[in-house]
C-alpha cells in the first residue's frame, strides 16, 4: 500500500511560536537559515544579524539567524530593517 507523496511546502518550521515572542514573521525557508534566541556581542561567524529600528513596537532591534551550507533562503517580514551583518 503506498501513502500518498511528500511535497515540500518550505513553510518556516515555528512561525507561530516566533511571531508571538519575538515579532517576526517568517514565511518560508530553504532549511539553511535558521532563526535563534538573541545574542548580544559581535556577530559571530555563522551568524547573520538583521537589525532595526530598536522602538519600532513588538521589535526589539536585532534578529539573530544561524547558517548551514553555502546556499539559502527565507522569507520574512522585517519592518524598518537597515542593516544586515554577516560574521565570517
């Protein structure tokens, strides 16, 4: 008996969750970039940090993403965003 066949939607894994604590909407993702906890300090290699407008309500001015491979993608929504910093 077969089931019926996987089909990858690339919706982001915890969207919900993410939205609700953090404020930011991811919509989809390559699996390779991945949102974590806020860290303090210089961005380390690895990681990418998006920052904000820090008293733009419910954002809290840095958004945090660990890499994985050369290659990736998400999708999100990130008002008043005006810099993107990769370490390494």
């Amino acid at each position: 008996m077969r089931g019926s066949p996987l089909v990858e939607d690339f919706a982001y894994p915890g969207a919900d969750a993410i939205l609700a604590e953090h404020g930011l909407k991811l919509y989809s993702s390559g699996g390779h970039i991945e949102f974590v906890a806020p860290e303090d300090g210089a961005c380390a290699s690895g990681l990418v940090r998006v920052e904000t407008t820090p008293d733009v309500e419910p954002f809290r001015g840095l958004y945090w993403f660990r890499t994985s491979g050369s290659r990736g993608f998400v999708t999100m929504e990130i008002p008043d965003a005006f810099r993107v910093r990769a370490g390494g």
